[in-house]
C-alpha cells in the first residue's frame, strides 16, 4: 500500500465519497482538500495556500489528553493552525477508500490512529454512493492507570456562495450527535446551496458536548490560513475536552464571518484499555442539474446521517470484504496497492443523476467528458467486475445516443449525460464502434445477461455496419483519416495497427453475438470481413518485427520504402505501443488470436525492446526503428498509463509474466513513488521524468485489472475473485 509520512509532498489523498456523489480527500498530514461534493466536479475547492500546504480551513480534528494532572491538547495534523500545535509526526496508509494515520507525538500519553473511509460495497451501488465520508478514531491507554481522552471535530459552514443567511443548528438523536450547517438565504439556482453534517456516533461510554458557532474569521474581508481562528472553541477543549453545549442558530447577517461549530467526544480510558470514536461528515447538495442518485434514496442531510449510524458495521464490513478477498490471493504487494488504488475514479469522477443516469468522467477537472468510449474501453473493466449494473447502464446510454447513421458518440455530453458528442476534434473516429461492440461482448459475457445483449444487437449490427463503410481501399479494415481514434493529436492514415487491430477483435465478437442471436447472415458475414481483413492487416503492416503504425499506400511497402516514410507521406514505420490493442481485448474475452500467433510474440518482444527500453517509467507510445523516440506529436513520444497496463497484460497472456508484471510496476511506482501523487492520475506523462502532462483522476488508468484478468487464465482463485464466466 502507499506508506507516507506526513513530511511528504503528497499530491493527492484518498478520495471519501460516494459514487456520483462528490468526495473530499483525506492527506497523510492529517488535512482534508479537494472537496467537490458541492456539485463542483469540474472545479474543487482547495487549500490557496500560496506555498502549498493542503487542507481547507475551518475542517479540523484534535486531542485533548489529561494525564496525572497534565493537560495536553494538540490539533490532529501536522500544520499547526493560529499558534495552535499539531502533532509532530504522521505514518499515513492508504488502500482505497481506506486511509490509515498513525499520529506520533512524545508529548501524548495515548496512541490515536485514523481509519477514514467511505462506504464502497462491490455489487451495491445503492450504499456505495452514500454521500458520507467516516472517520473512526481509536485511542488507546498502554498504562496501568487511567487517562482522560477527548477528540474534536470541527466544520465550517460552507453552504451557499455568500456567507450571509448561514446557520449552524445541533440535533440529538438515538444513534448521533449532530451538528448541521444550513443557509436560509441561498439561491435556488446556487449550486453549493444545500445540507452539511457533522456528527459523533454514540456510544454509552462517550460524554458528547457541543458548540454551534463562532466566527472563525479573525481578519476583516480575508478568510484564509492566515485569518482562521479557533478561538473560543479550542479554549474549552483544551481546558477541559468539553464544550460548553451553547448553540444560538444566530444567521449570519454580514460578510467576514465564517460560521464555525464543533462536537467533542470525551472518554475515560481504563488502563490498558481503547475505545473507538466515529465522527461522520455527510452532505446534501440537490442544485444540479441532472441532480444526484443519492435524491431518490435520501430527502435530506439527517437521513443520510440516520442510514450512516444505523447501517456503519454492516457498510464496514462489506467494504472491507472484498479487500480481504483481494488480499487472500497473496499478490506481489505493489499490486495489490495498484488495483485497489486505481478504483478511485468510480468516486472522484462519477456522474450518477437523479434520473439514473450514470457515466464516469473521462477527467473530471481537464477533460470533463462523460464516458468517453475509447477511454472506458480500457477504464470500465472494474466497473463492470464491482457495479455491473452501472456498466450496462452506461452502455445503453451510449446505444440510445447512436446516430442514425450508426456511428456511436465519443461521449454522453459535457458536464452533463444528456448531450453526446462525435469527437473532440470534429473527425469521426474509427475506434469507437469496434469498441462499443466488443464491451457489448464483454458485459454479457461478465453479467450472462442475454437480455441486454438482444437489445444491444440492433445497435451492434448498425455499428458494424458503418465501419465497414468507411472502407475506401477495399481491404476490409476501416480506413483512418487522421487524429479518429483515442490518440486525437496523432495523425493515422489508410490501414493502421491500432484500430485495424480492435477491428479483428470486434469482428470475432460479432461473429460470436451474431451466432447467439441465430443470425447467420450476420454471422457469415462477420467471417468474411475477418478472414479478408486479417490477409490484409499483415500484408499492409506487418515488417518482420512488429505491425507499423500506419500504411495509406494501396499494398504492403518494402522495407527500402518504410526507411524514407518522410518522404513519402504514405506510413509511419514506427513501433508503436499499442499496435496489438486488438489482440489484447481478444484474450481478455476469450476470442483467440486476431494474426498469427508467432508474430504477436515477436511484435511484443520488439515493444519491450524498443518501446520499453527508451524511458524507465514505461513504454513509450511511438520509438522509431533506430530506438529514438517518434517526437512527430506529444502523445507518440511520451508514456499513457492505460497503455503501459494493457502491455504488460498482453504480455502475460503471451506468457511473459515477470515482464509484463515488471512493466506494470513501473507505471504504478511513477505514480506512487515519484510522481507521489496515486489518487490523481494522469493519462500521459512524461518518458523523460515521469512527470504528469495530461488529465486528472484520469479513467483509462483502471485497465490496470486487466493484469489480474491476464494472471486469472492460471490461476483459479483469481478467476472466481472476478468471478468470470467460461469463455
């Protein structure tokens, strides 16, 4: 798992959220940053601080300790707040959605230790898009008397875009102590208008106390790092661990007041002896305009708040389940670290509407295109193993917004799931049907739902249908006509390995879905476009080492030809990465070989030859013959996740194991250890540095279950993990 300490510069922290329902992110200095569950996906809101220290002001933990007559209080973080002192140190683990911080201080008698997460249960989407993030505290006397211990929680009334008309108001229930923020002046039309709470579970050992509000605000018109306050609040608590039980409701009624409130949980520690305090921050927010899935389960903050203590064990327990499951197949730890990590976008980027819609941002901040196709073709796989019926939700979105003519849309809609669109660059790209057919294949295949299967084969048979039109050169692979397909800054022309490749792939799953359907026709035609199209993808690309790139002339060129390919303006003889895309989606379902198997295995050696030897970090996207990158565009000449992954899984399949596993864990260390910076991923950084170029929180990057699916064909425990059918 990603092991930090708290003097780190990790970029990001472990996402807590729920799917399609905005997340905030837990630091290993012990911070909180990056919240957009304010319906603000697109546009987190984020620590200023000019120097880059994380945390949102105004949301806070902290201990207060009375041993032998001694008071300690410290913050429970590291950056200290208004002269107030955190604590010295922080060992922070994280396997999503479980963050794990270990808090050091001499000074404290007690052992405190965090264990965040957000409920995430594989095959329940209902609870796994709660909008809660939990934070189960555990203190811990190792003497043989007894110590006094209390924990704080504070929040900051953030509701609406002004500060005036914020209230905060305290209820006491059978299960929580609550603390809510609400605004009475918020717009309708405000989309950070709604409900916030923070509450303590109870517990008959717990002594809970409360304070409604202060402002926080220290500094007129200024409201920052600098300027928050804990005045009155840290006064009590660090006096006595109890707050006074005061709460006015006052409104605020003028700007530079930041209405802040706190619970505190107090508890008597035995000797030798912890005891487990919960503090739960949950939120509401219905002003968006598609809405939120969690609106048709909830009608206000305080029933999520109620579903939360009623429901935490069992939410616990089956987040927990299948990590434990995962675990018990003893993979290589780093592993391990990469496929439960690599999860996070099913949260940090969801759209899920109140109308059950659903899709996953492309990259939610760069790139906010749900769904994206050619990315999901990569990213949706463990959606597919975890939430399947939000995968074959997602896919019968893209096939009601097939056009009629049967190209299938890049995306759902900007932002938004109701407004497909063709492409990012005005071309109509010549992947997406391929794919679309072969996740069509996939999902049955997954689920054994047939009934989605028959109501996706009209919109299957339309798909095939317009790709083979788009074969000018009759050689029965679709002809690209620039930057079509996922690489959108990359120029392809006539025949290409890449989407010629999917395309054979596609064609074997036809040939199977057709036979399924008892459509012979279909069936028989499928065979043909395979066997004329497979003649012509190695006579066109293949070079004795690898499939080129691209060929735009009539036939196959000599090697004398592909040398002066500037000149010509006909081929790229470039090695490229993803060149046996197809035959990795082949063997990932089952549908055998799209060429001869003798030139997969060579062309795969001559990538990790070329490609893989030219950046430490992964395969790069394009090398030319003489092993020097192909600098022709930025996405050739650098390194994408989703690629390295798919690579080192085709690489297994063919039997090299220790090096596609080699190669996966350079990709993951980059993230993890150089780039420190797990739970944001990019699409494409740099071959050079590792450095990250493209994208956020990026979708693509969960191809990295296709590892495990790859280590799946030898290993049965793996296969009934991911419980795959018989292919």
């Amino acid at each position: 798992m990603p092991i930090y300490t708290s003097d780190q510069n990790v970029k990001s922290g472990v996402p807590l959220g729920g799917i399609g329902a905005g997340k905030l992110e837990i630091f290993p200095s012990g911070v909180i940053d990056n919240f957009t569950f304010l319906n603000n996906t697109h546009k987190p809101l984020e620590s200023s601080d000019p120097k880059g220290i994380k945390g949102i002001p105004g949301f806070h933990f902290g201990i207060f300790v009375k041993d032998k007559g001694k008071k300690i209080a410290r913050l429970l973080q590291t950056p200290g707040v208004s002269g107030i002192a955190g604590v010295e140190s922080i060992k922070f683990r994280g396997v999503f959605p479980f963050a794990s911080l270990d808090y050091q201080d001499d000074e404290l008698p007690v052992s405190v230790a965090l264990e965040a997460f957000s409920p995430f249960v594989r095959g329940d989407e209902k609870n796994s898009g709660m909008p809660c993030a939990i934070f189960k505290f555990k203190v811990t006397n190792p003497f043989s008397r007894a110590i006094t211990v209390s924990l704080l929680g504070v929040g900051r009334n953030i509701i609406g875009e002004w500060a005036v008309g914020r209230f905060n108001q305290i209820a006491d229930s059978k299960d929580a102590l609550s603390l809510y923020f609400y605004n009475k002046k918020a717009q309708s039309s405000d989309p950070s208008a709604g409900e916030m709470a923070l509450s303590i579970l109870k517990d008959k050992r717990i002594e809970a106390s409360y304070l409604g509000e202060w402002n926080m605000q220290a500094r007129h018109f200024v409201f920052d790092k600098s300027s928050e306050t804990l005045g009155e609040c840290w006064s009590h608590f660090a006096d006595s661990g109890v707050l006074p039980n005061a709460n006015t409701e006052r409104v605020v009624q003028s700007e530079s007041f930041q209405a802040a409130g706190a619970l505190a949980a107090k508890v008597e520690l035995k000797p030798k002896t912890s005891a487990t305090i919960t503090f739960v921050l949950s939120w509401y927010f219905p002003n968006y305009g598609e809405g939120h899935m969690y609106e048709a389960n909830f009608r206000n903050v305080g029933e999520v708040v109620g579903a939360v203590s009623g429901r935490l064990a069992s939410l616990y327990a089956g987040t927990k389940a299948w990590q434990k499951e995962l675990a018990a197949l003893k993979l290589d730890p780093w592993l391990f670290d990469a496929l439960a990590n690599n999860l996070y976008p099913i949260v940090s980027g969801s759209l899920w509407t109140k109308r059950n819609r659903f899709g996953i941002f492309e990259s939610p901040q760069c790139c906010p295109l749900l769904g994206t196709l050619d990315v999901r073709f990569y990213g949706s796989l463990p959606l597919a193993v975890f939430f399947p019926n939000l995968e074959l939700k997602e896919m019968v979105e893209f096939a009601e917004a097939q056009r009629p003519q049967g190209y299938v849309p890049h995306d759902l809609g900007y932002k938004r799931s109701d407004l497909a669109s063709n492409s990012t660059n005005g071309l109509l790209w010549k992947d997406l049907n391929s794919k679309f057919i072969l996740l069509c294949w996939r999902d049955f295949l997954f689920t054994g739902d047939e009934g989605f299967l028959r109501k996706m084969y009209p919109f299957i048979k339309k798909a095939f249908y317009w790709l083979a039109a788009t074969d000018k050169n009759k050689d029965f692979l679709p002809d690209n006509e620039g930057a079509d397909q996922t690489f959108d800054l990359w120029g392809f022309h006539g025949t290409s390995s890449y989407t010629s490749g999917i395309f054979l792939a596609s064609l074997l799953s036809l040939e199977k879905i057709s036979g399924l359907m008892q459509d012979s026709d279909m069936q028989q035609e499928a065979q043909l476009w395979f066997k004329k199209g497979q003649a012509s993808f190695e006579k066109k690309l293949w070079n004795k080492k690898y499939f080129i790139t691209y060929n735009n002339a009539k036939e196959g060129l000599s090697e004398q030809q592909l040398l002066h390919q500037v000149k010509l303006q006909k081929a790229s003889a470039a090695c490229m990465a993803a060149q046996l895309t197809g035959q990795w989606i082949a063997h990932l379902l089952g549908l055998g070989y799209i060429v001869s198997q003798d030139k997969v295995k060579r062309a795969l050696l001559t990538i990790f030859e070329l490609n893989g030897s030219v950046s430490p970090f992964g395969v790069v996207n394009a090398v030319l013959p003489g092993a020097e990158k192909d600098k022709s565009n930025s996405q050739s000449e650098n390194i994408w996740f989703g690629i390295t992954y798919s690579v080192a899984s085709l690489a297994i399949y063919e039997g090299l194991r220790p090096e596609g596993l080699a190669l996966a864990k350079k990709a993951w260390d980059n993230a993890a250890q150089n780039m420190l910076n797990p739970w944001n991923q990019p699409d494409m950084y740099s071959a050079s540095d590792g450095s990250y170029i493209f994208g956020d929180h990026y979708m693509r990057n969960m191809v990295i279950w296709s590892v495990l699916f790859a280590l799946a064909k030898k290993d049965k425990k793996i296969e009934e993990f991911l419980k795959i059918k018989d292919q």
